[in-house]
C-alpha cells in the first residue's frame, strides 16, 4: 500500500487493490482520529473460493480468463486451441460450459473482453492472429459471434498476439 495515504477508518481499507502478494495478509495503519495515534488492521484476500471448474480433457484449462457478468467467464486452453464460455447455472449452481469456440494451435493464449467485444490471440501459429468476436445481445441469443475477419501479423512481427489491450 502506499505510505504516503492517511487512512481515517477501517472501512477505507477494505477496497484497496491487492499486491502482487495478494495471498499474503498486509498490515494497514489507520489513523481514526487524526491525532497521531495509529491503529494497526490487517488487510486479507477480497475473495473466497467458491467453485471450482475442471475440463478433463484440458491440456492447459485456464491458460487465460476472463470475465463480465454480461458474458461469464472464458476460460481458455491454448494447448488444444479452444475458449470455452462458462455461465452460471442458477438450478444447479454449476457452471455450464454454454460455448465452445475454435482456432489453430496458441488460440486463446490471451484473451481480453471490452464490454461485449472480445479478443482472442493465436501468437504462436503459422499464421499469428487476433480474433475479434462480440456477444449477439438480442432477444434470440446471446452467443459468442465473429465480428470480423481475424487480424494477421504485419510483416516482420514476431510476437503477435502475445499480449493484448484495449479501451472502452
């Protein structure tokens, strides 16, 4: 955390961002009365496990996610060239892999969603591409659909969808 931020309460601390040491608890001073006199709390993790998702046949389940509510999670194996959307199921309170989407061998090494746009990379292929898909938001489906043509590397790019970024 920043030591240069005055905290006045307890409460201040609890949307702090993580460290890159998020499974480690962080002091925190907060000082509730402004008088000098600080009081020690202990940050821990923003989250608790819930469920866990397993893909048997995965060579590298998880290799990247992401998630919206919109959308659910992505979960991609980069090995076998798959994303596979996952929604939960309110019955069940299991995830239901709903989609599946394909590429060649890297596809889903990244994956990135800006509000219903989602990217997809394929770094390590003959052919390096970004994919780009949006959610068909209507009254029929909500399905993963492409939006254009894949986007190949420009000549003499060797990394290629290896990281990707986007704004709103």
């Amino acid at each position: 955390f920043p030591s240069h931020d005055r905290y006045n309460s307890p409460s201040d601390i609890i949307d702090l961002p993580l460290l890159d040491s998020e499974f480690i608890k962080n002091t925190v001073w907060v000082d509730e009365n402004s008088d000098g006199n600080w009081t020690v709390y202990r940050k821990g993790i923003n989250y608790q496990y819930d469920r866990e998702v397993i893909k048997a046949s995965s060579t590298e389940f998880g290799s990247a996610v992401a998630y919206t509510p919109r959308i659910g999670y992505l979960f991609s194996d980069a090995g076998s060239g798959d994303v596979y959307r996952y929604v939960l199921n309110g019955l069940t309170e299991e995830y239901d892999n709903i989609q599946t989407l394909s590429g060649g061998s890297s596809f889903g090494y990244q994956v990135l969603i800006v509000n219903n746009t989602i990217f997809v990379s394929e770094p390590t292929s003959g052919t390096p591409r970004v994919y780009v898909y949006y959610v068909n938001d209507s009254i029929l489906s909500d399905d993963i659909i492409t939006y254009q043509s894949p986007i190949s590397a420009p000549g003499g790019v060797t990394d290629w969808g290896s990281s990707l970024s986007a704004s709103s």
